[in-house]
C-alpha cells in the first residue's frame, strides 16, 4: 500500500511526470493495478486549504476536484483514527514542525503504508527515526 503526500498526489493527478522519479512511477502503476494508493484526510485539508491560499490552482472547486480526481485515479481515502492522532501527537515539534506532517507519518506507520514524499524534511525525519517506509518520489 501506498500513502502519497499531498504533492506527490497532486503530481500525480496532474500528469506531472517529470517531478516523479522512475522508480516511484513504478510503484504507483503497481499500486494502481491493485487498488492500494492511499491519500489522508489531511492531504484533503491540505489541498484544500492551499487552493484557498492561491498556492495551487484546481481547475474546479476543491470538493469537486477531490471528489474526481479520487474516482479518476483509484485512490481510496486514509481515515484518520485516534491511533494515529495520539502516536502523531507523540512525534515532538523538535523533530517535525509541521503537524500535519506528523499525522501523515503516523499514518502510513499504522496502515504499514510506503509514504512516498519529496519533503526533505520529512525524509531528514523518516531516515533518523528509522521509518524504512518512507520513499523519496523524485526517485
């Protein structure tokens, strides 16, 4: 299974090729024939909330777009559980800032999901803590 971060399924949505590195194509194409490309809820928030900033354009509004680019790709959405709120509350701020990173971390820790980023930092974090499910998508 696969858990993408928010631009890696932007990318993706958006044909982005050239951002994506062979290797990940490959594991996407895989994924995709079996059903298991993952978003979270937080990637909806996410790309919600960066289309109300200006920072990404969608080409409809964002619970239309969601809503079709998850029926057009075979994405399924990640719910989040209290698991996974508790264990990402757990990660300190020291070590990731960004709470949402952390709640997508957690994540693909419970769903035993390869989290495929290009987020240096969150590759920083994944190689010091020892999470081996963290791919790097320009890869």
């Amino acid at each position: 299974m696969l858990l993408l971060d928010t631009h890696v399924w932007l990318w993706s949505v958006h044909g982005d090729s050239r951002r994506i590195g062979r290797r990940t194509r490959q594991l996407l194409a895989r994924a995709e024939s079996t059903e298991t490309i993952r978003v979270s809820t937080v990637t909806l928030f996410e790309v919600t909330a960066l289309h109300t900033l200006g920072r990404v354009r969608l080409t409809r509004p964002p619970d239309q777009w969601i809503r079709e680019a998850l029926e057009a790709g075979g994405v399924r959405v990640a719910e989040l559980s209290p698991r996974i709120a508790i264990d990402a509350g757990l990660i300190p701020r020291t070590a990731l800032a960004d709470p949402l990173d952390r709640l997508l971390i957690a994540s693909a820790h419970h769903l035993e999901a390869t989290f495929l980023t290009s987020d240096t930092f969150l590759l920083e974090y994944a190689g010091k803590a020892g999470h081996p499910r963290v791919h790097n998508a320009t890869s």
